[in-house]
C-alpha cells in the first residue's frame, strides 16, 4: 500500500492512498461514512472558540464556520485522534490504515478527511455561497488565483478551476 497523503491532494489521490476504488459505489460509501464522522468532529470544532489560536479568538468579528489555520495545532491534532476514536465498526479498519508517526501523524487518513471537511466549508472555496461568483473573493474583492495556483486546482479534472488553500496561500 502506497505511504500516507498530505492533506491537499484530490479525493482520488486520497482514495488511492487508502486503497480503495474512487469508482467502485461501495468504496465511495465507505469514503462518505469517514466524511460523515470527520464532519462531525468539524461541527464540534465550530462550537466552540477554545480551539482557535488567542490572535483570532480574542476577535470580536470572529464567528464560525472557523478556518482550519485559525485552529490551535494540538486541537488540530485532537480532533485528528478524535475522528479515529469514533469511527464506527465499519470504517475502522480504513482510519487504522492511517496511523504514522511522518509528517502526517497521528492518521493522515483523518488529516486528510478533516482538512478537506474545512476546506469544502471555506467561503472562499465555495461559489454558491458567493452567489455564483467565483471571481470576487470576501466583501467582494476582486480574486484573481495565480496560473500555479489554478494549474494545480485543475490539475486533477484537466479543469483550470482556483482555490484558496490556507496552508499554500497564506491568510487573507
């Protein structure tokens, strides 16, 4: 089996990773279930200010849904373990596959899950909530993603699609 992904590579790179078929219906239910019990660490997670740094939640204008580099990396690192804890009988034995002590660690298959739960809750990432938009970023400004940055968006679909990534972008 392949060694562990980072957390921003595609779905399909994920489901390699893990060993399963990203177009077998059976290996997709068993990704939504680990989605579905990341996600609910994530709600968790948005519940509570404890688990941002002191810089964004002593910010009065700070309200979730939390960006994932707003979050103290041991929460981070909590909610990772916290995932594997939970998962159901199911689902297990894919979160087992993920234990390393690498770059990783504590599960990259957790890791993965819960960075991509955040991402895909980013309102920088998600269109429909910027009304169709997607070349105007928060409170409207113009967003315009470097040719690197939409190459390595579309590199998976052959599509020139941008993102925001926390991690490789910076913060606003």
């Amino acid at each position: 089996m392949p060694a562990g992904v980072g957390p921003r590579v595609s779905k399909e790179e994920f489901l390699h990773a893990l060993g399963l078929n990203p177009h077998d219906p059976q290996h997709e239910q068993y990704y939504r279930a680990m989605r579905d019990e990341a996600i609910l660490v994530y709600n968790r997670m948005n519940q509570d200010t404890s688990y941002l740094l002191d810089s964004v939640r002593n910010d009065p204008s700070t309200r979730p849904p939390f960006f994932w580099h707003h979050i103290r990396p041991e929460r981070q690192r909590w909610a990772i373990l916290e995932i594997w804890r939970n998962a159901g009988p199911s689902t297990r034995p894919l979160f087992d596959r993920g234990v390393t002590n690498g770059e990783y660690g504590p599960n990259w298959v957790a890791g993965w899950l819960l960075y991509s739960v955040f991402r895909s809750r980013d309102i920088r990432n998600n269109r429909n909530r910027r009304k169709g938009d997607d070349q105007h970023g928060v409170n409207g400004a113009a967003k315009r993603p470097s040719s690197k940055q939409s190459d390595d968006a579309g590199s998976a679909t052959g599509t020139k699609k941008g993102y925001y990534d926390p991690v490789r972008n910076g913060t606003l």
